[in-house]
C-alpha cells in the first residue's frame, strides 16, 4: 500500500496508471485503511485532486464571500485548507439572505452537510427567503465533493443518468407565426427536446373582449407588477375577479395551434405564466388547452391552495404542475403529494432546499407515483447544483434551462472535467470532476459584475459574529 500511494504521488506517473492505483487503493479501505489512517482521510488520500493542508476530518469554515454577476449572488465558503465551495442565492433574492447565516458555520466542518442544514434551515422561507440557506448548501456539496474528490451526485447516492434533459424557456411573442419560428428554431438549431412557453391573459389583452375586469388593474399587464402590496402582481389569484371570455380563450387557443403546428406533436411544450385568475376560470382555460396535450400547466392557482390545487388537476387532463416557491418537502411539497392535488412537482433547488432537501422531495414524490420536473433561472453554479440533484433523482423528467439566448451565460464558469456544460439540449453530469464540476471564469465574471453592490469576493467581517439566540425551542 504505500508503494501504490508513492506511485500516486510520482509526477511521472501516467494519468491512467494514476487512476487505476487510486481504484485499487480504494479497494483495500475495508481491509482497515492505509497506514493506518481514518477510513475518511483514507478517502481524501486517495480520490483527492485538490491540494490541501490537512484531512477533511479537520476542516473548517473560515469565510464566506459574495460576487453579483449578472444579477445573480454568487457565494464562495472558504475553509482552513484553501479549497471552497460555490452556491448561488436564488434568482431576485437578496444575497444577504446567505450572508446573514455565514456566523451560524464559521469553524464548522462543512462535509457536516446535514448538520449544518439542520442549523440553518430555520432561517429559509418559501419563495426567495429560501435563497440563502439553499446558496449555502449547495456550496457545502461543492467543498464536501472536492475533499473527497468526487462528485455531488455521488454523495446523493449515486447516479440515474448521465445526461440531464433540459426544457427551453421561451419568453412569448404578440405575433403567434412569430413565437412559433423562435420555439422552431429551439429544435433545429438548438437541438432542444422539450420547450416551455408563456402563455397567459397578456396574449389577449390587447384584443377587445377578450378580458373581464382587466383594466382596473392597470391592464393585468403581468404578474410582476408589484409597485403596492394591492397592485396586481400582489393580490393572489382568488381576489382579483379577472375572467377569460370565450372570445379571449378562442384567441389563446389560436396562438397554442400555431406554435403547435411549428413543433408538431412529439415535442413535450409546456406553459406558464397565465395570470392572476380563481380556479373556474382555470378550469375554462386548461379545458381549453387539453386538445393540444401540453406538458403541464404551471402554477395556475397558488400552491398553498391545496383543495383548489387538487380541483384543477381533477378537472383537466393536462397535467397540473407547481412548486418553484415551496421551501421544504413537510412545509410545503408532501401535502400536495400526499392530496394528489399535483401531478408534477416543480422544486426550485434556490429554494426547496438545495440538492440533498431536493432529492428528497422527488424521492417522496416517486414513491406517490408522482414525476418530477425542475425549475431554475440561475447561474450555472446553480444550473450545475440542478444538474447533479437531477442525475441522482429517479422520476426527474426536465430541467428549466431559462438563459438559451444570453451568448455569455455558459462562459461564467469553467468546467472541470472532460465534458462541456451542456450539448445539443442535454446537460452534461460531471463523470471526471469533484463537487459540482466547475470554477468561476474569473475573467468573465468581473466584466458582468454589479458595480451598486459589493465588488469581487470581497471580504465580509460585518456578517462574522451571531448577535441572538436561534434555538426555536424551550
């Protein structure tokens, strides 16, 4: 054995030969481990591509740091042994959601995964309030990847697939013929499998009797109009009394039949998007739809209406999908799943949980006989956490890729292993790279920076110190 790790370490050894003498020292951990070593830092001797001071077993937390590139908060969680993990607060959250929590880890082991979690999970939320605690794990997975040298779907458990199906967001057009050559264009050119489209009231808006009650709320020009806690984007579905005429729901038919006849029928098109309206008039809209076998509706009515929720999916034969603002499988996911008021769950990894919490919830799913798909606007740190979750979840269907037509979005990170980021429509699982399979593009992150806020990485000692007691019991 200590001939094989001095082979290891000889710089003239080839690669494969390299590879093989770490496989076959793994092979003699349960004999008792090298040298005498603890089984875990026998792991880290042998599987380890990073430089390092010590063991995993004596690592620590010593910083974490925040970089806004491209409006997103990239976070980097620094340890004693100069290795680092990067997670991603979740699109439109605040990064200080994650930084709040950097007091709670600080000189804690970060291959603690699960403990961790359990210290900071109190202090997530649904919609963007989860983004800081799933930032943090996700960036926990990274490190824990890279101290033991292998990848984050490894630590879940192992691996489904090799290559994650992605779904094309695609942002709607007014002209039908329009739209529907840019979702042809997802499939020629692109080489995408599976589309997603916006479909709402905004298509019809602007077509007289189409809408009911429409013009009180400054046209319901779109569900992110927030300027008041009672503007339109606020005010949840029930309450806004906006109804569909059959003329508004002839012309949104008309717009789905175009990009249908551009895609054809074997294409998997979902749709999103629809607008603030109760659940009769989504009943009237998704029958409407169901000729045209779409793959799911998203988040018609809100997902904390479980009955309504449960009506709807009763009701259509297009599948009822929701789950991008749900914090947690019992908080939120597991009375959905366990109403069958969903037939498709759609965490968010930014918000659910990050990747183990994710896995979980599909897992929970599986078992109820209900398929998962995932939603992300993210980086490609958080697009890659997806990836890893996705490739170790059985019932996983597709992941949202939601930056198809932003030139850069691929070069802010460099891939570790041997395969690019993604091909022709499919994600790429890292096979030949620790944690989460990348590092920032340095170069290309900075000329992306948001140049309001905090600048590259820069040091953050005004989050170092817990100022309460957090503990939710007595």
């Amino acid at each position: 054995m200590k001939n094989i790790l001095k082979q290891i370490a000889n710089p003239t050894t080839s690669d494969n030969r390299r590879s093989f003498l770490k496989k076959a020292a793994l092979g003699g951990i349960a004999l008792g481990g090298l040298m005498n070593l603890s089984i875990e830092d026998t792991i880290a001797r042998t599987t380890s591509n990073v430089r390092r001071s010590s063991s995993p077993s004596d690592l620590k937390i010593t910083d974490m740091r925040v970089a806004i590139i491209a409006d997103r908060a990239i976070i980097r969680i620094d340890t004693n042994q100069g290795i680092y993990g990067l997670g991603e607060v979740r699109d439109g959250a605040d990064e200080r959601y994650a930084l709040f929590l950097k007091s709670r880890i600080l000189g804690l082991n970060p291959c603690n995964v699960e403990m961790l979690f359990k210290i900071i999970r109190q202090f997530g939320y649904h919609g963007r309030q989860g983004g800081g605690v799933c930032a943090v794990e996700m960036a926990l997975w990274d490190l824990c990847g890279k101290a033991y040298g292998v990848p984050a779907w490894q630590l879940l458990g192992g691996r489904y697939r090799d290559k994650i199906r992605l779904y094309a967001d695609t942002p709607g057009a007014d002209d039908p013929q329009a739209f529907a050559l840019i979702m042809k264009k997802r499939v020629e050119e692109q080489g995408f499998t599976w589309l997603k489209m916006d479909l709402g009231i905004h298509v019809v808006a602007n077509q007289p009797g189409s809408l009911v009650n429409n013009k009180f709320w400054d046209g319901a020009s779109g569900q992110y109009d927030l300027r008041g806690y009672m503007s339109y984007g606020n005010t949840l579905h029930p309450f806004t009394q906006v109804q569909i005429t059959d003329k508004g729901l002839a012309g949104l038919a008309e717009y789905v039949e175009d990009v249908r006849n551009a895609v054809g029928y074997e294409m998997p098109l979902c749709a999103d998007h629809f607008g603030h309206f109760d659940v009769n008039n989504a009943i009237r809209f998704g029958r409407t739809m169901d000729k045209y076998r779409l793959a799911w509706l998203e988040d018609m009515v809100p997902w904390f209406y479980i009955d309504q929720c449960k009506t709807l999916s009763d009701a259509l034969e297009t599948p009822i999908c929701t789950g991008e603002d749900i914090y947690m499988l019992k908080g939120g996911f597991k009375p959905l799943i366990d109403a069958r008021a969903v037939d498709i769950i759609h965490p968010d990894l930014g918000t659910s949980g990050g990747l183990l919490e994710t896995k979980r919830i599909g897992d929970y799913a599986e078992e109820n006989g209900i398929a998962m798909a995932m939603h992300m606007a993210g980086s490609p740190v958080c697009f890659m956490a997806n990836v890893h979750c996705a490739a170790a979840t059985q019932n996983f269907l597709a992941l949202e890729h939601h930056s198809v037509d932003v030139p850069w979005w691929g070069n802010l990170v460099k891939m570790v292993g041997s395969q690019p980021l993604i091909t022709k429509g499919f994600a790429n699982v890292p096979l030949d790279a620790p944690g989460l399979g990348i590092e920032l593009n340095e170069e290309e992150g900075k000329k992306h920076l948001n140049r309001d806020r905090k600048g590259y990485f820069e040091p953050t000692p005004e989050w170092d110190q817990p100022r309460s007691h957090d503990r939710i019991w007595s």
